[in-house]
C-alpha cells in the first residue's frame, strides 16, 4: 500500500526558510518534537508530533515529510486554537 498524496494548503510556511522557524498565532512551533520514520508497509516516510495526538503526514522523501509535518503542525494548532482546546506543553524526548 502506498501513501496517498497528502492534501493541504499553504499556511504561510516557507519550505526554503529553515526548520521550525514558524511562529503560528504566538506559539513557537520549533518547541515540538517531530518523528519521522520510514514505513516499509506504506513505501513512504511517515512525521507525527508525539505531543500533538492525530498530527502526522508523510511524504516521499524525509525532506517531503518533514515539510509536509510542518503544515500539518500550523493547521493542527489552528484549528485547536479555533475551538479554544488548551495547547499541549512540548516535551523532550531523550534517546
């Protein structure tokens, strides 16, 4: 089974500016943790926010999914915002 093409749209994040540097509604998205994993299963890599239960994305590439994880931060923290959910505190995770 392959990825599907993940859809969404542009919330302002600069895929040349460097990772993390977004700030999204005063909340500082470079303080959250992102996985990325390669899915032999699904033939793609796989980004999730362990902090943020349900934010995840992929793309062909680590560098796809890492864009693509970033956008689905912006959009996941908006649409919390917009139904006045608290805001999980990012955590660190050691290896």
């Amino acid at each position: 089974m392959k990825c599907a093409p993940y859809n969404s749209r542009h919330c302002g994040l600069d895929p040349q500016s460097p990772p993390f540097a977004v700030i999204e509604r005063g909340i500082s998205l470079q303080k959250y943790s992102i996985v990325i994993q390669y899915s032999e299963n699904d033939n793609c890599y796989v980004a999730s926010v362990p902090e943020i239960l349900g934010c995840m994305a992929h793309g062909d590439t680590r560098e796809e999914a890492m864009q693509e994880i970033q956008t689905a931060l912006s959009l996941h923290i908006e649409m919390m915002q917009e139904h006045g959910d608290k805001m999980p505190k990012p955590v660190l995770y050691a290896s």
